[in-house]
C-alpha cells in the first residue's frame, strides 16, 4: 500500500473515531441532565412538603391519578418519579432512614407529597374510589346485576351474547330491552372476553379502583401501609375518656381556670347541701330538704317500731312515708340532673376546645 494513501486511511479512521465519540457524548449529555433536572425537582418537593406518600403503580390506571390531580389537586401533589432518582435525591438531601425507603422501591411507583400528616392523608385516601372498565382476566369483587332497562344496542348477533349470559330479553322499538332483573357475575368469578364486552356495550364498569399505599415517609419515619390502619372510634373513645378524666381531676384541685372553677363551685355546693341535710343544718335554700329529710326519718323509725309493736300500727301513716320518701328522690334526682348537665357541657365545651387545638 502506498504511503499517502495509507496515511489517508489512518486520518478518515481517526475522524470516524473522533466524530462517533462526540455523536455519544451528544446523546448521554441530554439523558444526564434530564436525570438531574428530575433529582433537583424532587429535592424541591421533598424540602416542601412534609409527607411523601409511595403509593403501588402496577395494574392501576391513569385514570385514578388523574382523578386525584382533579379533585385532590389542593392537598396532594402527584408525580411520577423513577425509583432510582428518588432515591438520590433522599440520599442528596441527607434524609434519614433512606436505607428502609429503599427495601419499597420496587416495580412501578406513584410518588404523592402532601402537608397532611400520614395518617391524616391514609384517612383521605381510603374514601378516594372510582369505577373502571374490566378487562378479560380480571376478578369480579362485587355481584353484578342488570335491571331490566332500554340497552339501546341494535338487534344483531349481540343477542347470543345475552342468551350465553342468561340475560332475559325483548326487541322493542328497534332496540333490545332487557326484561328482567338478572345477575351477570358473582364476586371471585373471572371476567371472561364475552362478559368484558358486553358490559363495556352497556357502560358497566365494575371495578373499583383505589389508592393502594406501600409507605409513608413523614420527616424520616418510615411508616409501611399496614401501621396507618387507624380505629377511629377507638380513639375517640379514648380522647373522650382522656377528657373527662382530666375533667374530674381538674375539677377535684380546682384548677384556676373559669370553666373548671364554675363546675367546681357547683359540685362543692351539692356535696356542702348533702351534708347539711345528713347534720340538720338548716338554711333558707335548704330547709325543705331537711324537714323532709328529718320527716322521712321519723316516720321511718315509726314504721319499724310498728313492726315490733302491733299496737301502733294504726297510729303509723305509712303512705306519708312513702311520699316523703319520694318527694325527696326527686329533689335529689333534679339536682343531679342539674349537675350532670352542667358537666355535660362543661365536657363538650372542652372537647371543642381539644379538636380545635389538633385541627
């Protein structure tokens, strides 16, 4: 080979070489930059929110999320983010327990940041539900019935369909009516492909598609979905038991403040009358429950001494005791009343307070 000619070839394999290297570059530069635009993105919303919810992205619908952006929109924030970016941005931003956020990061993810605390957001999400087409394959949840209606659907082979299915039918008006009530499919029963088009032909979608929530991460605690189940009743069953044992408590050592010194006085005044009518005090307010409550006794020592006695048995009014008796139940039972409602409301004027002060 000629020398010029050789040194020739050796310039167009060095420009081939130089020119295929910078063609490579120019593709991986983009796709590098791309990623950290996302990573920096993601830092931003991590910084700015204070709760990521990771919510399972396998087999569920856009059409969920896109609900969530249209209805939710104000209080989640939805993103699709590879799980890879995500995680460098935990790590960039030197957040705790990224390790543990790692072990969720898997398959097909939805990245959900909201200022809701996790379990407040686990509250919302549990009502967020839609409906959606199925698809051949998938299993029925709830039974499926058709009411006898106008279809609307052209007579026409579509008529063995509703004869495979056992769905009653009548051709009127050039249309098809079904006649009667009938159930299509029963809950754990597999769609199969004539099912999955008759019911998109009658615009029945039966499954329901929620969010389904792998984790929470709320300011480095790591909260998988099976710890953000919440007893609501149980709670507040505590909460109230919490108040009306603080209640009681406050109100035994008279904490310094108007409600509880109100419902303090209150009770001193019903137990102070109590002992007033056991030792025969008698004031202006009182003095009928302690003539009653006296007169009670007497006749009662007179009753039980006419047991012993037969001879005063005629002498002993005991329907004067029975009343007496009775008249002072009530008395009592008014004034109880009284006291239960004042705490009744004290109660509920203290549970407002204790919800308005945790939102």
């Amino acid at each position: 080979m000629k020398i010029g000619l050789k040194k020739e070839l050796e310039k167009l394999v060095k420009v081939y070489k130089t020119q295929k290297k910078v063609i490579k570059e120019e593709k991986t530069r983009p796709s590098l930059e791309e990623k950290r635009v996302v990573i920096e993105e993601t830092k931003k919303l991590l910084t700015k929110y204070r709760t990521l919810i990771l919510l399972e992205g396998t087999g569920v619908s856009s059409k969920l999320y896109l609900h969530m952006r249209r209805m939710y929109g104000d209080i989640f924030y939805i993103k699709m983010i590879k799980n890879k970016l995500l995680l460098k941005a935990l790590n960039e931003l030197g957040m705790p327990n990224t390790e543990e956020v790692a072990k969720y990061l898997t398959g097909p993810n939805v990245a959900v940041f909201t200022n809701l605390n996790a379990f407040e957001a686990k509250l919302i999400m549990d009502k967020i539900a839609i409906t959606h087409r199925a698809k051949p394959g998938d299993k029925i949840e709830n039974e499926i019935i058709v009411p006898p209606t106008r279809t609307e659907l052209k007579p026409g082979p579509i008529m063995s369909l509703f004869g495979r299915l056992k769905i009653p039918i009548q051709v009127r008006d050039g249309v098809i009516w079904i006649m009667r009530e009938a159930t299509i499919a029963k809950p754990g029963d597999t769609v199969t492909q004539e099912l999955a088009s008759l019911l998109d032909k009658l615009g029945i979608e039966p499954k329901l598609l929620k969010p389904k929530i792998k984790l929470a991460y709320e300011r480095g605690l790591v909260i998988p979905a099976d710890k953000l189940v919440i007893d609501v009743e149980g709670v507040k069953s505590s909460i109230i038991d919490g108040i009306k044992s603080a209640l009681s408590l406050a109100v035994e050592f008279v904490v310094p403040e108007p409600d509880i010194v109100r419902l303090a006085i209150s009770r001193a005044y019903a137990r102070a009358c109590n002992l007033a009518i056991e030792t025969g005090i008698v004031t202006r307010d009182i003095a009928p429950l302690v003539f009653r409550a006296a007169l009670m006794k007497v006749y009662t020592l007179a009753s039980i001494l006419a047991q012993r006695i037969p001879e005063l048995s005629s002498a002993v009014p005991t329907i004067q005791v029975q009343q007496v008796q009775q008249k002072l139940e009530e008395t009592k039972e008014v004034k109880e009343e009284k006291k239960e409602e004042k705490a009744e409301a004290l109660e509920e004027q203290l549970a407002e307070g204790l919800a308005a002060l945790f939102g």
